[in-house]
C-alpha cells in the first residue's frame, strides 16, 4: 500500500484477465453531493490514466478526508504516481 496526503492505494495481482478498480471514498463530514462527485473525479483519473497502463493489477483506491478539497489536477497527479511506484 501507498498513500499521500489525500489518497492510498492498495494493489495486488487479479486473478482475472482484466484489472478491477475498487473506489472507497468515507463520509468525513461530507454531503452525498460532495462524495459523489469526489468518486466521480477518481473514476474519471482511473478510466483516463490508470486502466490503460494497468498491468493486470486489482486497485483499491481509499480518498482520505482531504481529498474533498484538492483540486482535479492535484489530484489525478497524486493517483497517477501512487500508481507508477506500485507498477514499479
């Protein structure tokens, strides 16, 4: 497992011929509007950056409490390197 300030990752070999991407992302205080679109903006990062480097790897992604105020770009940056150090 890799973490930043604002998310951790979790990975390990699928079983699967594809990858599978699990997204948890916790209340902390947070409105349902606000978790949404805070999954929503991870989906996107994964879809656009991680699948299509994905080398048979299941992903769990957990958002911690400051990720809801981080912006896109700070974030699919954070994502994509936690991503590159567990694909090594």
């Amino acid at each position: 497992m890799v973490r930043t300030r604002h998310v951790s990752i979790r990975a390990c070999a699928s079983p699967l011929d594809f990858p599978r991407v699990g997204i948890i992302v916790p209340r902390h205080g947070q409105s349902a509007v606000d978790r949404n679109r805070l999954k929503r903006r991870l989906r996107e990062i994964i879809r656009q950056d991680v699948l299509p480097a994905d080398r048979g790897l299941d992903l769990i992604v957990r958002a911690a409490p400051g990720a809801y105020a981080v912006p896109f770009a700070e974030l699919r940056t954070e994502v994509t390197g936690l991503v590159r150090r567990l694909i090594g």
